[in-house]
C-alpha cells in the first residue's frame, strides 16, 4: 500500500505562473511602479523602450512580472523575429499603435454633454484613449455637473475631465462652470452651440453653417434647412464626414487634448 505524504498539501496552492509575452513592436504595457504606459518600440541590453501617446520614450529592465498586459502581470521576452515597428498616425495625429491591446480603464473618466459629443470624441481619439486606458461618458446635460461631481467622489488617481458645449461668456454653460472648484475636475469647452458645429462645413459639404433662430431647437433648424430629414439621419451625415482631426475646428481640438493630458497625468 502507498504511504501518503501530506507535503503537498501543507505547501498550499501552487504560485500562478506568470505568462511569458512576446515584446513585440507596437505591443501595449504598463510598468507598474510608475504607471507609464506605452507601445514597445525595441529591446537593447536586456531592457526595454516604451512610447507613449505623447511620443515620449522610457527604458525599463527586462525582469520577470515586470509589466502589466490588460491589467495583468506578464514577462517581456525577447519576440523569435523581431519586425520593425510601422509608425502609422491615427485619426488624432498621435503615433498609431500597431497590433493595439487596450490598457485597463483607469479610475479617472472624461464626461461628455451627449450621445453625439462621445461619438465623435470616439471617432477622432478612440484610439489614444484605449491606449491610455480612459473611459468616455455622456453626461446628459451640464446641469446635473455639480452633482455628478459629488456622486463621483474626485481625488488623486481619480480625475474627470469634462468637455462642455458653448462655453462662452456670460452663457448658462459657463456659469455652471464657474461654480465648479475641485482641484481634481478640469473642465474645458469650445464656442459653438452644439458638437456639431465644431465640424468644418467643408468636411460635411457645406460653405457654412446655416443660422438657426433661438426659437428653433438647433438640430431640428440645421436639418430643415440642408435638407437632411430627421435630427438623426443629419447626424450621420456629419459623423461619417470626419475621418481625422482635420476635419474639426481648432477650439475643439485644443479642449480634448487638454482632458486627455489632465486625466493621465500621472502625478495627478
């Protein structure tokens, strides 16, 4: 009869092997210790080079679990064929990463004013954002901000952004605005009536942007008066004319880039 040995048992469950990956070029990680996050670029000398979406480069060693892959840990090896890295540019104008493997949603979120707002901000920096791992959501009216805010609880690692529509002067949207004063919240905006109009006319067709009386809800004005039908057929039409950030104005631009740098700074 077999003697029994209990060693096994005492020994507890066995230590998860962390998986070995392949540094391919293009390849998403996070270093842990820093929260630098970036596409491998190459290997040299036992360490590794990543870039991240702002084009800067930091060298890391090549340690065993000493980088994050969809939040989990893994081991950089040496990939069998090295291919060198394609530098394609994304709709945005940032360094496209080849082969892309979105990063953990961080804790920190960008809020947007609709359904519209988020699809176009989707359209043109969808990429850079599963890059940096950062949710966009609509937040179905500025009115509710202050108490969104609340309800989100702020705090160092848990940033929001939020981009707002006609952020003019002396508008309901900028005193709404004015009232926020959380060190954590940083909110910015473009000119214009609805996300809409921050669409070049040129890219839609148009020469310029039909003038709508303020008694004419704006879509419902745009639409009659281009002939595009329903608020959501003219919708369409204006999303599917951009392809990259060219086809937006610059106020908008500007506000965007200013939220995704605010929300993965990493010393906030």
């Amino acid at each position: 009869m077999r003697s029994h040995s209990y060693d096994d048992v005492l020994a507890g469950p066995r230590r998860r092997k962390i998986p070995e990956v392949a540094a391919e070029p293009g390849l998403v990680v996070e270093d842990p210790a820093s929260g630098f996050c970036g596409a491998v670029v190459r290997l040299e000398h036992g360490t590794v080079v990543l870039e991240d979406r702002r084009g800067r480069h930091r060298v890391f060693p090549l340690v065993p679990a000493g980088f994050l892959l969809e939040g989990k840990p893994v081991t950089l090896v040496p990939p069998k064929a090295a291919a060198k890295p394609t530098r394609t540019v994304s709709a945005s104008g940032s360094v496209r990463v080849a082969g892309l493997r979105a990063r953990t949603a961080r804790d920190s979120r960008i809020w947007v004013e609709g359904k519209h707002d988020a699809e176009l901000v989707e359209r043109v920096w969808g990429h850079d954002l599963r890059v940096e791992g950062v949710v966009v959501e609509p937040l179905d009216g500025v009115d509710v901000l202050a108490e969104r805010i609340d309800e989100f609880g702020t705090g160092p690692g848990r940033r929001l952004g939020v981009l707002v529509d006609h952020l003019v002067a002396g508008s309901k949207e900028s005193r709404i605005v004015e009232a926020v004063s959380d060190e954590h919240v940083l909110v910015t905006g473009h000119p214009y009536v609805d996300i809409w109009q921050a669409v070049k006319p040129a890219a839609v067709g148009i020469s310029a942007w039909p003038s709508v009386p303020r008694s004419v809800p704006w879509k419902e004005g745009i639409c009659a008066a281009l002939g595009w039908g329903e608020p959501y057929e003219g919708w369409q039409r204006v999303l599917g004319a951009v392809s990259s950030f060219r086809d937006l104005e610059t106020p908008l631009i500007g506000a965007v880039e200013r939220l995704i740098d605010f929300v993965t700074d990493p010393e906030g």
